[in-house]
C-alpha cells in the first residue's frame, strides 16, 4: 500500500514540475510580448522595458545556473557545438553592432561627414568588440559551471554506489 501511494505521489510531482515549467514559458513569452509591444508598438526607449529585461535575465541566469548545479548538460563540448557557439558569437554581435549603428546614425547622423566617418565606424566597431568579449565570457563561464556540475553528479553518483 505505501509503495502505490510514493508511485502516485512520483506522478503528482511530475505533473506539477510540468505545470510549473509551463508557466515559467507563458510568463516569460509574455514578457517578450510586453517587452516588443513596448519598444516597437509603443515606441518607448528601451529604458522604460528595464522591468522585463531583468526579469528575463534573471530566469534565464536562474535556468541555466541550475541546470548546471545539478548536473544537466548546459554546454555541449563538441567540435561542431563550438563552432556554432563561434558562429553564434559572431552573429549575434554583427546584428548588436549594426542595429547601435543604426540608432546611433538616427540620433547624431548630421554629425557625421558620411558612412565611412570614422567616428561613426568606431562606434559599431567597438560594440561588436564589447559584444563578442562578453558572449564569450559567458560561454566560457556556462562551460566551466557546465563541467562542474557534471562533476559533481559523477561524484554524487559514485557516492549513492559506494553506500
């Protein structure tokens, strides 16, 4: 009898897990939308989305944190993941860099003599630089923390086999 009510009670943990992790993807798809809404439905500066970003952040931070603490595979070490984190680094600060170019032209464009301006080109410039420095420092930070928490689940593993 005990061991049918800790199958249901398994089931019942389960099903809220599933319904948690639900919710989590609602809300944050709903931050997205208020976050878009905000800035091209509404054209308010980003400034005024600072809510839904740290929000955003933070579950993402939180996520992969533990995730990583408990062991799940975060990072995938091998050649052909690196080269798509290489390529995603790349890409995702070739689009930064372009869309601060295209703001910062919108706002001070008279200033410049034209596109080949080099201070207007230092500006995308060092935001791609800025941009990939931090992806890859958060890449390598998850492949650390990625690393760690499969070690400590093989320790944990060779623990619970030991006794």
């Amino acid at each position: 009898m005990r061991q049918h009510e800790s199958q249901t009670d398994e089931r019942t943990i389960a099903l809220t897990r599933k319904v948690r992790g639900e919710a989590y993807l609602v809300v944050m798809a709903l931050l997205l939308v208020s976050l878009f809404w905000k800035t091209y439905g509404l054209g308010l500066p980003v400034t005024a989305c600072v809510t839904e970003l740290v929000v955003l952040a933070a579950g993402v931070v939180y996520l992969v944190a533990r995730g990583a603490w408990l062991g799940n595979r975060v990072v995938d070490g091998t050649r052909a993941a690196r080269r798509l984190r290489i390529f995603a680094v790349v890409a995702i600060s070739a689009v930064v860099a372009v869309a601060n170019a295209i703001r910062n032209w919108n706002a001070y464009g008279e200033k410049y003599t034209g596109l080949l301006d080099g201070h207007f080109l230092a500006v995308p410039g060092v935001t791609f630089l800025v941009c990939a420095a931090l992806l890859s420092l958060a890449f390598f930070v998850l492949g650390r923390a990625d690393r760690a928490g499969q070690k400590r689940l093989e320790k944990q593993i060779q623990d619970d086999e030991e006794t």
